[in-house]
C-alpha cells in the first residue's frame, strides 16, 4: 500500500467517490447498478469504499456513462463527488471546479495548486493531463489517512497487515511497519511474500494457527511471551492478532526478550535468596511494622504451623501465631525498632530452651521504617558450653589457687614428717613419747594426704602413668574396700572380660576409687549396695564434645554406683569443687571429688556425675586406653626391709635447693647404708661428680634453681655413666616430667621413708635385675 505513489493510491478513492456519485445521480441502488456495470454486487461494495479498482474497471465504468449520455459527466454529477475537482486549460485558466474544490479552495486559493503536503488538512492530488493541454487535478483530504500511516510507521511495536491465502493456512504481508522490519530483521521486501517463507519461524512459534482462528472467528487473540526463532534470529516476542473489517489480519509484535532475561534473572536472584534463606536453620521473618507476617522462610515455617496446625502463617499477623504472652513482648520491641530504627538483640529462655533474637529495620537509612527482619536462632547448645567453661575455668581458677598453696605445705610436710620419723627411729623412750610422735605423724601424714588431694585436684600431681588392667585393679580392691565399707554394704563387680587396658596411674586410681567408695558409704548410712563396673566406650566427636576438655577416641569407663541418697542438681554442679562438702564439721573435707575430678582430667580422661535425689548416684570415670600394648606387668619396687643389703654402700648424691628437706632425705638414705652426699644445685652436683668419682644412684628434685633442672642434671651426668639409677622428686607434675627417662622413678613429695625405700630398691632392682618380674605394688 505504502509503495504505491499517493496519487496512484487515491485512484481507488477517487473512482469510488465518482461511482458513488453517478449512481446516486443515476437514481440507482448498489444491487441496480452493479447489474448495469456486470459487477457482482460485493465488487461494486468494494470499489465504492475505495478499494482500488482492478485494471478495466474504469473503462466498464466509461462504457456506462456513455450508454446513459452521460459524458462529459454533468456538473451535478461532478458537484456530488465529495473529492475536490479542477480542470484548468493548456493556458492554466480554470475551466471548472466542482463544489467541493470550491469549499476547500476559496478566494485566491481556488487559482493554486496545493502540494500534497501542503496547508492542514493536507490533500492528496492526483491529476491527468489531456491532449488538448488541458489539466484536470482532482484532490482528496487525507488528513485521516496520513495520521494514522504516521501512527502506523511510528509504532513502537512491530506491525503487520497480512491478507489471508489459502483458506486461512497462511498469509500474504501486505504491509510492515519501521519497527516491525527491525524486530524482525527484515526489509520491506517482504511485502506481498508469504508469512511462512518470509519468517519461517512463524508455524512452531504458533503464529499462523492463532492468525488463521482470528481470521475465521474475528476474535482477537494474544500469543503471550513466547519464543522465535528461524536462522536468521531468535528472541522472546509477544503478539496480538486481530481482524479488520477489510479481512485483512493485522499482526502486532514486541520484542520481550529483556523483559523475558531481567524476568528470568529476578526468578533466578529470588530463588537464590530464597534457598538460602531455606537453608538457613535460624528462624527468618519479614514483618510489617504491625506485625503482619510478610515473607517467612522453611524454619520459622515449620515451627509456626505446629503452633498453627499447619495453617500457612504467612499473612497472619503476629499475635495469631504465637502466644499472648511471647506475641505482647515481639510486638513491643518490634515497635521499638520501628520508631528508633536501631537493631534489638536480646537472648530469652522459653522453657528448656534458649533463643537468641534480632530485630533489624528494613530500608533506607533516614526513611521511616515499614518492615522488619527477624531472625530467631536456638542457642540451648551454646549456652550449655558456655556453662560448662564457666565451670571449668572456674575450677581451674580454683586450682591454681589450691596448687600454689599446697605446693608450699608440701615441702614443709616432707619435712615433718622426715624428721618426725627419723625421731621415731632414734627414739628409745617412753611408750608416752612415741605414742606422742606416733600422733604427730598420723597428723602430718593426714596433712600431706590433704596437700596431696589439693594437687591432684590442681592437676599438679606427679603422675606416673603405666598400663593397667582395671579388672585386677578393681579385683584388688574389693577385698579391701568389703573390709573398710562394714556389712552394711554389698560390694559388686561388673567387670567387662574384653576391657582394654587404661594408661593412668595405679596409686592415683587406687585413691579415686577409695574416694569413691567412701562418697558411697556416707550416702547409704542404712546400707546398699555398691557396684564397681568395667567396659570399653568409644566417645564419638559429638559425645567427647560434650564433656570439656575430653578428645574423642576410645576410653575405659570405670563407674562406681551406689544405691544411696543421690544428689541434687545443685550440689552435683558443686561436687567437683575443692572444699565443697554437705558433710558435717570434721567429716568431710569436700576433697574427695575434686582429687578424682583432677586426677582423671590430669590423666587425659574424664569424670562424670549421675545422680537423683534418692535414687542413688553413678560416677563415671573415663580413663584414657594404652593403645597397642599388651599386659605387661609393671616394674615395681619390691618391698624391702628397712636397712637391708640391697642399698648398702651405694654411693647416693642427694639434689634438693630445700636445705632441711636435703637434711631430711641425706639422713634417710643413710639409714638405709647408703653412702649419701647433698648439694643444692646442679652446677655443685656436676662438680661433685667430677671431683669424687662415680655414683651409682641420683636423687634430685626436678626443679632446681641455677637454670638446670633436675631431668636436665639427670641426663648430662648419664652421657657420662649411662647405668646411673634416678629417683626424681616432685612437689607436683611439671612440663619438664614428661621427658623423664623411662627407668627413672618420681617420688611424689612429701614422701615417707618407706617410700624412699621402695623407690631406691625399686631403680637399683631394675638396674641389677633386669627384667625379672616383681610383685604387684601393694596399696599405698
Ligand atoms: N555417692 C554420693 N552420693 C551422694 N552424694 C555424694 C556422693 N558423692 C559425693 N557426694 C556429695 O558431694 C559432696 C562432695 O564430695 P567430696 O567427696 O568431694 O567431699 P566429701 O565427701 O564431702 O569430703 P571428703 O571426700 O573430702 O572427705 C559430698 O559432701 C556429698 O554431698
Ligand atoms: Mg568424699
């Protein structure tokens, strides 16, 4: 259409108007007149609304008015045709102009000729020059027509005007508009193909199905965002077909593919936000400012609908959803946070558990608040670790406290109680005055046994650890503790045959189980029973996390259970601490526990309180495994008589900075027929090694003053004299311990002199009998 010249498009126009008019002229209806032109009746319809007229319809027309004398067409005719008419000479003068012309055209005008773009409303000319030189111009006002081909051309949609072929199967492109070359990559030479050659896309992307049902029915359709492609192009496009009462189907088309892109990646961003929101195990909210439930994620989902049963909580507000009480207070501080726009942080305990809240504006800094995000997160766990460390570090205050103190009785114990009995061995006196000594040693041997309790609970023990079957431990000890726990109470063993041996000290344990014991005893005053048991566990990470300081791994658990009066929360959360006692003045010292608390977690291991009031109590003892090792039995002093053989005329040097504990300790070993020198440092006992010659046992304090200690002594005087025995003393555990040579004996300070004894018997034993097994240690 727009490829036709504009005077050659008017043609149809025109012919119309001048159809129109001779038949209203002839007096003639469309039906009468289109049977005298030999025109079917939807022809002569056609060509009067101004389609234009095929080739020869013109001459049908000519061939009329002649038959009916009209030519040259009578000036009414002429006058009735709405279309401006002017018919100048070969001079230019007017010959004629019709009534229109005349209307449009008046004054000096009516002698001009326009131009087609000429004065509003602008009028399209057409015009046929005769033989004779005569003009004749006939105009019609297009002002209609040229608005909407502007509209039409400046679209920003894409725009087609198909006619349908082949019964609506495909159609004919008769026009296209600037965009729609562009959206479709075409030019106008796509005018007059068919829709399905010109863009072959068209069928899969539906096109030509939903043109051929607006084509047949007249109802338009839309194709919403869908996709083309053919090989020249392809994207996202969204339609709207409908019908014109030509027939014609017009097509209009956008390009969607950003909109279909930022779509996608709004989809894509939001379903991001959204897993991770999901993922996330904390509670997450957005609210309203009144507390209207926005946006909820899969935690806070979960939890609300049980509250809810399982009706969806979004949209509900806040006080539908949870109780009164919980939904007044999150209201209160949501109001907070809108009127001040800061963070709230607060941590709340609802019934066993805790929770931990943040409240956080949502927005523009400076903007009022109208939504905000709450996130909720169960802190039960943390909370209870938090506990736990308190605790710990608590009692490892305590510790240090009580290690430092005791560390001090104890070096002046070892000198009482050496000296005290050193007297009882000079003494020939009265039985009063040795009953009197006797006092003073029970007394002092107590007071160590105390200082000893508080080292051990400081975790300043000086261990000694060996591989030990807890079966024969236990078997051991029962005789003894059936003895000392009275008929009243039944002992027990149920003791696992496959046990693993444990890595601890045997004195020690033998101390915690007699501590355990006697804890048994006083909570069952009417009798009981008490049951010692023995079995593997292995602590997974979850477990081993769960009791402080603990590795996961494998352990021996060694459990103590009495059937007494149990305990109450309370006082399990203070039992482990030294000097904590529920037993009456003199009774107990409240050291029990902390020693075998101490002892277990100096010993790698672990100890737990089970226990109800009235239901009686379990204490479990984790102790560390001896991996890989068989049942080796241990090397121990055998006991020897005081005074015997063995020590007699073995050279001893004795190191101790402490003068009177060396004094102490010099006059011990001679008692045993040493030969015994003392000095106070390291630098004076190399110095007597080198003066005086070889000697065949070091007894020496680890920490000495001088900056050589005591294992540092050891080994520099055996680079010299390799087969030197060594007996260390210790006030408690050092660093320095753990790089004791294996063959060397720890003497734990204070020590009595029949500890000595063994400890001199045992190291030269070792050394002179290698290898021959000993007897067990008895109990201390
Ligand atoms: N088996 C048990 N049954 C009931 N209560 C116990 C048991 N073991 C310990 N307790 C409670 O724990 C407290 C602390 O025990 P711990 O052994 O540390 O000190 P003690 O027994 O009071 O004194 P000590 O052991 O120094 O003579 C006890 O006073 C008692 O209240
Ligand atoms: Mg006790």
């Amino acid at each position: 259409m727009t490829t036709t010249p504009p005077a050659a498009r008017e043609k149809g126009t025109i012919f119309g108007l001048a159809l129109r008019a001779v038949r209203l002229h002839l007096g003639l209806d469309q039906k009468a007149l289109a049977a005298r032109l030999g025109v079917s009746f939807s022809t002569l319809k056609a060509w009067e609304s101004g389609r234009r007229p095929p080739p020869g319809s013109a001459r049908t027309l000519l061939r009329l008015l002649r038959q009916e004398g009209l030519l040259p067409l009578p000036a009414e005719v002429l006058d009735a045709i709405p279309a401006m008419i002017l018919w100048r000479g070969a001079d230019g003068s007017v010959r004629f102009r019709n009534r229109a012309f005349a209307a449009r055209m008046p004054g000096a005008m009516a002698n001009r000729r326009p131009d087609a773009a000429g004065p509003v409303p602008p009028v399209a000319w057409s015009e046929r020059r005769f033989p004779d030189g005569s003009l004749l111009q006939i105009g019609i006002e297009t002002s209609d027509r040229l608005r909407f081909l502007e509209f039409f051309r400046n679209m920003r949609s894409g725009a087609a005007i198909c006619t349908a072929i082949d019964g609506g199967s495909d159609f004919i492109i008769t026009d296209l508009n600037t965009a729609g070359e562009q959206i479709g990559r075409a030019d106008r030479s796509v005018i007059g193909r068919r829709l399905s050659e010109a863009f072959p896309g068209s069928e899969p992307f539906g096109l030509l199905q939903v043109m051929g049902d607006v084509w047949r029915t007249g109802r338009p359709a839309s194709i919403p965002d869908r996709y083309y492609r053919d090989e020249r192009f392809e994207g996202w496009r969204e339609c709207y077909v409908y019908k014109l009462t030509t027939g014609e189907v017009v097509v209009v088309f956008t390009d969607v593919s950003e909109r279909v892109a930022a779509t996608r990646a709004r989809r894509q961003s939001e379903l991001r936000v959204r897993t991770l929101l999901d993922a996330s195990r904390d509670e997450i909210l957005l609210l309203s400012k009144t507390g209207v439930i926005l946006a909820i994620n899969e935690a806070a989902r979960v939890r609300l609908e049980r509250r809810t049963g399982g009706v969806d909580p979004l949209g509900a507000k806040f006080d539908q959803v949870l109780p009164a009480g919980a939904a007044r207070s999150r209201l209160a501080v949501l109001h907070d946070v809108v009127t001040t726009a800061k963070v709230a942080h607060f941590e709340e305990q609802i019934r066993q558990r805790w929770f931990e809240f943040w409240f956080v504006p949502v927005g523009q800094p400076g903007r009022s608040v109208e939504e905000v995000a709450l996130y909720a997160r169960e802190i039960t766990e943390r909370k209870r670790t938090e506990e736990q460390l308190r605790q710990s570090q608590k009692l490892q205050a305590i510790g240090q406290l009580t290690g430092g103190i005791a560390h001090d009785f104890n070096n002046l114990l070892a000198i009482i109680v050496g000296n005290l009995q050193l007297l009882q061995e000079r003494l020939s006196g009265s039985n009063d005055v040795k009953d009197l000594l006797a006092d003073a040693v029970w007394s002092a041997k107590r007071g160590a046994e105390l200082t000893h309790r508080l080292l051990a609970f400081a975790r300043r023990q000086a261990l000694n650890p060996e591989v030990v079957n807890l079966n024969n431990a236990v078997r051991n000890m029962t005789q003894l503790l059936r003895r000392t726990l009275g008929a009243g109470i039944e002992v027990r063993e149920r003791l696992a045959p496959d046990l693993a041996h444990a890595l601890v000290d045997p004195g020690e344990l033998e101390r915690a189980l007699i501590n355990l014991a006697l804890n048994a005893r006083d909570a069952m005053p009417g009798g009981g029973v008490l049951t010692i048991a023995t079995r593997n566990v292995i602590l997974g990470a979850a477990a081993a996390a769960a009791l402080e300081e603990t590795e996961p791994g494998d352990y021996t658990l060694l459990e103590v259970i009495d059937t007494g009066t149990g305990m109450t929360t309370d006082v399990v959360k203070k039992a482990f601490e030294p000097f904590f006692t529920t037993k009456d003045v003199g009774e107990g010292s409240g050291l029990g526990l902390s020693m075998v608390y101490g002892f277990a977690k100096q010993s790698g291991g672990h100890v737990l309180l089970e226990s109800t009031p009235e239901h009686g109590t379990t204490v479990k003892l984790f102790l560390p495994r001896a991996a890989n090792v068989s049942d080796r039995k241990r090397t121990a002093a055998a006991s020897i008589a005081w005074g015997s053989g063995r020590c007699r005329g073995r050279a001893v040097l004795v190191v101790e900075d402490e003068a009177k504990l060396r004094k102490v300790a010099v006059t011990m070993l001679r008692q045993l027929g040493c030969e015994v020198v003392g000095v106070g440092t390291a630098a004076a006992a190399l110095a007597h090694c080198a003066a005086a010659g070889p000697i065949d046992v070091l007894f020496t304090d680890i920490e000495l003053p001088g900056g050589m200690n005591g294992i540092e002594l050891a080994a520099r005087l055996r680079t010299q004299r390799p087969d030197i025995a060594v007996i260390y003393a210790t006030g408690h555990a050092t660093e320095a311990i753990s790089a004791k040579p294996d063959d060397a004996a720890v003497l734990a300070k204070p020590y009595a002199w029949d500890e000595l004894a063994h400890a001199i018997a045992g190291v030269l034993g070792a050394r002179t009998d290698e290898g021959r097994a000993t007897e067990e240690r008895p109990l201390r």
